[in-house]
C-alpha cells in the first residue's frame, strides 16, 4: 500500500509522514523533494504554482509510487495534491493529462485501492500561523491563500481518510495506523 500524505502547506505533511515513517519502519518520500528548481525559485519569491509548473513534480511522485509499489513495498508520499487532476496524475501518470485533454473528457478510476490519499484538512488561520512561523522553507506564507483557492478536497471514492489537522500528530497517527490495520484485515 502507498500512502499519500496530501494538504495544503503548513497543514503538516512532513511532521506527520517523518512520525509514521519512524514508528512503522516505512519509507517517506518527501514531495518537496522532487520539485524541479525553477518552481523552488517561483515560490520562493511568492509566485503561486502553475497547473503546467506542477506537471513535471507530479509525473515525477507518480514514477515513484509505481516503483514502490511495484516492488511491493509499503511507502509513504508527501504531497500536497490540491486538485482532482493532481490526485489523478499521481495515480495514473500522463494517462490522466491524456484523458483531461481528451475531447470525451474519459477520466481514469478515481483510486485504485493500493493507494490510500491521507488528508490533512484545516482551519485556514491555524495552518497560517504555521506557515508564518516556519523557517527555512522556500514556500511564502502569502501563497496559503492560493492553495486554499484551487483545493479540491479528495471524495470518497477518491480512497482517502480526512485527518482534522487541529489533533496532535500523535494522535493523528495513531488513527492511521488503526485505519491501516482494519485495510488489512479486510484483504
């Protein structure tokens, strides 16, 4: 299974996927990570991300989630994942901008079942203070306002377990690993 850590920045993500990568002995693969250098450079002077600007990341988390899980390991991904075609392209890779550009406009199935979306979901003021008071991050706390703008949150079908942020990361935590452990007991 591949568990995608998802949310708007500030909402927790690397806090919450370095906790349960430790406790569960499973890899973290941190998104910002795989950010090609001229989005750094973007956002690090406030300029909000571009649907075209996030492609090329998100193909790249796609290759990785397949490379886990075809080597049927357990991993964790961190990222934030705002939109449906987002979540899609992690999922399907170019598959899904084939179809989003296709004239019948076919989308591939929302979730396969090993990929379960983690989402940390907020209050906008609180995940804002977070931002503010982070440092050494290249993402401006002016652009939280931009995530929140094009945030799609994740459906049902999309697979996913909504995470209210305001709760400690342990706690949070420990509701993960009780989800994961009634997923496997139901395989």
């Amino acid at each position: 299974m591949i568990y995608v850590i998802m949310g708007v920045s500030g909402c927790g993500k690397s806090a919450l996927g370095a906790f349960l990568s430790e406790k569960l002995g499973v890899p973290l693969h941190e998104g910002d990570h795989f950010h090609p250098q001229g989005n750094i450079e973007k956002m690090a002077r406030g300029e909000p991300l571009t649907d075209q600007d996030r492609f090329p990341w998100l193909l790249k988390l796609h290759e990785v989630i397949e490379r886990e899980r075809g080597s049927g390991c357990e991993a964790f991904v961190s990222c934030s994942a705002l939109k449906r075609l987002y979540r899609q392209i992690l999922l399907h890779g170019s598959k899904a901008l084939d179809s989003s550009n296709s004239p019948d406009g076919e989308v591939p199935p929302p979730s396969p079942p090993h990929v379960l979306f983690l989402f940390l979901h907020g209050d906008y003021d609180l995940i804002q203070q977070r931002v503010a008071a982070r440092r050494g991050h290249y993402m401006k706390a002016d652009l939280l306002r931009s995530q929140f703008a094009v945030l799609e949150p994740p459906s049902d079908e999309e697979n996913v377990l909504p995470l209210d942020l305001s709760r400690s990361i342990s706690d949070l935590a420990t509701e993960v690993q009780e989800h994961i452990v009634r997923l496997k007991s139901s395989i």
